[in-house]
C-alpha cells in the first residue's frame, strides 16, 4: 500500500522559513516523479514544483522558483520542500504527490498524479 506521508507545517512568521517532508513508501519510485501541491483558502490547488527520483531534474512552477526548493533523499525514501521568504499568501495545504512516467509537460498536472498525500497545513501569520 502506498503511503505518502507529510510533515513539518506549522506556524510562521513573514519572511521566515520552513522546510516541509514527505515520507514515500509502499512501491519503488524509481519510474515516478514525486512533488508538492498547494490549496490556499479559496483557492484551487496549484502545483509548486516536482523531481524525477531517480534524476533528470526538478520543475517548479514559475512563480514560484527560486524561494521553494524541492529536493529527496532516496536513502530516506522522503521528499522535502524548502520554503524562503514566506509571506501570507503561501498560506495553505501542502500535498505531496507521486506520478508515473512524467514528462515535463505534464508534472504541473494534478491528473497526473497517482498518489496523494493528507497534507500539512502551513500559516504565515505575524
């Protein structure tokens, strides 16, 4: 059974960091992309940024690249978003997300993700 497993939200205050975790099991990755998702209040859920894991790159939405860094650990079987420079507007729901043979095309794609995760909610708030 396959399990993906968030941690690390939590409270926040502007312009502070967060490091957010993904434990995977349950299958090998090795043909998947694993990434993160977000849902802010009112919103849709957006894709922040995704990584083959077995390499041949990391993707980011635009916007967003630059402050959010998606890296893993194969050794860990976990995921991680590093997130700079919070600000208010990256409050939400982080999901974590697994997709079988993406192309770069496609990893911003919700429907292209095979698992999901629960999600952990982060607050940026003074």
């Amino acid at each position: 059974q396959v399990q993906l497993v968030e941690s690390g939200g939590g409270l926040v205050q502007p312009g502070g960091s967060l490091r957010l975790s993904c434990a995977a099991s349950g299958r090998s990755f090795a043909n998947h992309a694993l990434g993160w998702f977000r849902q802010s209040p009112g919103k849709e859920r957006e894709w922040v940024g995704s990584t083959r894991w077995s390499g041949g790159g990391t993707f980011y939405a635009g916007s967003l690249k630059g402050r959010f860094t998606v890296s893993r650990d194969r050794a860990k079987s976990t995921l991680y978003l590093q997130m700079d420079r919070l600000g208010p507007e990256d409050t939400g729901v982080y999901y974590c997300a697994a997709g079988s043979g993406l192309i770069a095309g496609r990893m911003g794609l919700e429907d292209a993700y095979d698992y999901w995760g629960r999600g952990t909610q982060v607050t940026v708030s003074s």
